[in-house]
C-alpha cells in the first residue's frame, strides 16, 4: 500500500510538472507569435516608408527630367529661329556680293 501511495503520488507530481510545461509552452508559443507579429509590422512599415521615399525620389526625379525637357525644347527653338535668320543674312549678303560682282564685272572666285 506504501508503494501504491507513493506511485500515485510520483503520478501526480509527474502530472503536475507536465501541465507546467503545458503552460510554459502555451506562453513561450504566444510569445513568440507577438514578438513575430511586431517583426513584421515593424518591416512592413520600414518598406512602406522606404518605397514612399523612392517613389518621392523618382517623382522629383521625372519632374526635373521635364523641366530640362522643356528647356532644351526652348532651347532648340530659339537656335533654330537664330539659323534661320543666319540662313537669311547669308542668303541676302551672297546677293548683295553677286549684285556688286555683276555691277563691278567681277568674275567670281573659284
């Protein structure tokens, strides 16, 4: 009966112990999940703000690219419109120099 008793007994404690590693488990498990959970939001917010910051970046980025765009397209407009009154200028001395070859009777150069 003495041997009976301390079996029950060493059962019980036995039971005991394994419940209190049930729960420490339980808690270990639930801790883990949470510091897992905060991880990953903490990560998910670090990306969202990294790709709002890129996205910013890229914005500015095509805003300057227009800019300059447009300057250039200014740019060329005003060298095309200076050419073309080069061009003009050119035109109207080669005619004056062949209208006082012809009114000097001078042949022109080869």
């Amino acid at each position: 009966e003495t041997q009976s008793k301390l079996d029950v007994d060493s059962l019980n404690t036995l039971e005991k112990r394994m419940g209190g590693i049930e729960q420490i488990t339980k808690e270990s498990q639930k801790s883990l999940t949470n510091a897992t959970n905060e991880l990953s939001t903490d990560l998910n917010k670090k990306v969202e703000e990294e790709l709002k910051r890129s996205q910013s970046e890229v914005l500015q980025l095509l805003s300057d690219i227009k800019t300059k765009c447009t300057t250039l397209e200014e740019e060329t407009k005003m060298f095309k419109d200076s050419l073309s009154s080069l061009q003009s200028e050119n035109r109207a001395l080669n005619q004056e120099i062949d209208n006082l070859r012809l009114r000097f009777d001078i042949e022109p150069e080869p």
